[in-house]
C-alpha cells in the first residue's frame, strides 16, 4: 500500500447513527483506506456499527476515539472540511471532490491529511471550520445536496485513491523540510492574536473578521518549522523578548 494511503485520515464528528461509522469503515476499507478517527460520537462501539462495517472490523478496532477536534488532527499538516454546500459567506478555497482527490493524491505523499465530515443534521460547525484550509463539496443536486456522511466518505475515499493510484508523481527523493503541524499552527494564531492586541492593531471588543482572515492567507501556505521559527521570532521580538524554540 502506498504511503500516500497512509496518510489521509477519515475524521467522523459527534456521528449519531453508529451504523454510519459501520458504513464510513468499509467504505474506507475498499478503496484502501485505514485511519479512522472519530470525535466524540454518540455511539461507539455499537453492534450497528459493527453489522455495518460487514469485513471492516478491523478499521473500527484501530479507530482513534478523542473528546475534541484539535486532538484529533493535532499531527496533521492539511485539514480539509466537507461541505454540503457548495458557498458560504466567508470564502474558504472550495474545491469539487475530484479536485480535492488530486490535490490529496498530491499533497498526500509527504504530509498528514485530515478531512473532516460533520454530524448528520447540522454538518461542521463555523468553529470546527476554522481549522480548516480549505472545503470540499461534492457537487450534487443543489436543491438536495445532502449526502448520507458514509456515502460522502466512500466519495471522497474513492476520488482520492483513484488519484493515488493514477498518480504518475514520483516520490520526492530530496528529503524536504517538513511543513509544520495543525498543533503548531495554533499555537502560532494564538501567539499572533495577543501580539496583534498588544499593539492594538487588533480591538478584542471588535475583532471583526480579522483572525479568520489571517487564518485564511496562513492557511494558503506550506510553512516550514524554520519558517515557523522566524514568525515566532518577530512576534517574541514585537513584545521584547526572545522566542525559545522547542526541542
Ligand atoms: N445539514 C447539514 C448536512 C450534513 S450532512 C449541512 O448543511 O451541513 C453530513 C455530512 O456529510 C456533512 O457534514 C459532510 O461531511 C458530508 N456531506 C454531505 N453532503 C455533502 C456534499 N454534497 N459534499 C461534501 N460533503 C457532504
């Protein structure tokens, strides 16, 4: 199995019906997907989910089982939301799943990928999508856009192996410098956002959309952990004094 497989991680939000993590867990099994994380389901373990999953135990057995989103994609480098619809007010980049499928096959083969499908009634919350780079939807009926959450899983599942598995990309034999993780970008907007108070730039009683904003145009690029050093740096330095760097 190839290491861009590996790499993509299902993540299920506060699922109600433990049938549709059954259904989620085969259908990442057949298109050859194994990392299933789910945040604080309803139900779980559940015979439904179980009888669901047919041969798919196994993925239900490995699944990672955490109370909140930040744990789970922690590790990861890319977070993509699902959308059943296809705009929202404040622009995210929305790609259709196929174009997501190839940017997974792409971005997959050196860096963790979370994509994130929400609760069966209201989807993903505003919250939940901040952590997110950028949407997907499935392009669909738009007067009934909203897929079961298993079938948008076998969906995606499928666009992003038939990428992987097409895929003429070489494997980059120069080993490159990590891009930083989801833990360490948000540790960076919250150092950003009290440095912005700090020097006023940013008004806590009326932030606007200026955090969102931000997360967005930081969201658009791969930051290297040097990199990250540097944002660092400047910010320890614009409240005089020094960035201690971690391990
Ligand atoms: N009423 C909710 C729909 C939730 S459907 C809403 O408006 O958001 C449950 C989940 O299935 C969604 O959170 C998403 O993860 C996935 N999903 C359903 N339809 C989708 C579509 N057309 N494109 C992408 N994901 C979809």
């Amino acid at each position: 199995m190839k290491q861009a497989f590996k790499n993509i991680r299902i993540v299920m939000i506060q699922t109600s019906h433990p049938g549709n993590i059954g259904s989620a867990a085969r259908a990442m099994k057949v298109m050859g997907l194994s990392e299933l994380c789910l945040v604080a389901p309803k139900r779980f373990p559940d015979a439904q989910a179980t009888a669901m999953a047919s041969g798919a135990d196994d993925i239900l057995e490995q699944a990672m089982r955490v109370d909140s989103l930040p744990e789970a994609i922690a590790d990861c480098q890319i977070v993509i939301g699902t959308s059943a619809r296809s705009s929202r007010s404040l622009q995210w980049q929305l790609r259709s799943a196929r174009e997501c499928g190839a940017y997974v096959a792409e971005q997959s083969q050196d860096k963790k990928i979370a994509i994130l499908f929400g609760r069966e009634r209201s989807g993903l919350s505003n919250a939940e999508l901040e952590y997110c780079q950028s949407l997907v939807h499935i392009p669909c009926n738009p007067d009934y856009s909203s897929l079961n959450v298993a079938a948008a899983v076998q969906l995606m599942a499928y666009e992003c192996a038939i990428h992987i598995n097409n895929s003429a990309l070489a494997t980059p034999d120069v080993k490159q410098e990590p891009v930083v993780d989801n833990q360490t970008m948000e540790q960076f907007y919250q150092h950003l956002e009290t440095v912005l108070q700090e020097i006023r730039y940013l008004d806590p009683d009326n932030p606007k959309h200026l955090m969102r904003r931000l997360r967005r145009l930081f969201g658009r690029i791969d930051i290297k952990q040097s990199e990250m050093g540097i944002l660092r740096g400047i910010l320890s330095a614009m409240q005089g004094r020094k960035f201690q760097k971690r391990g």
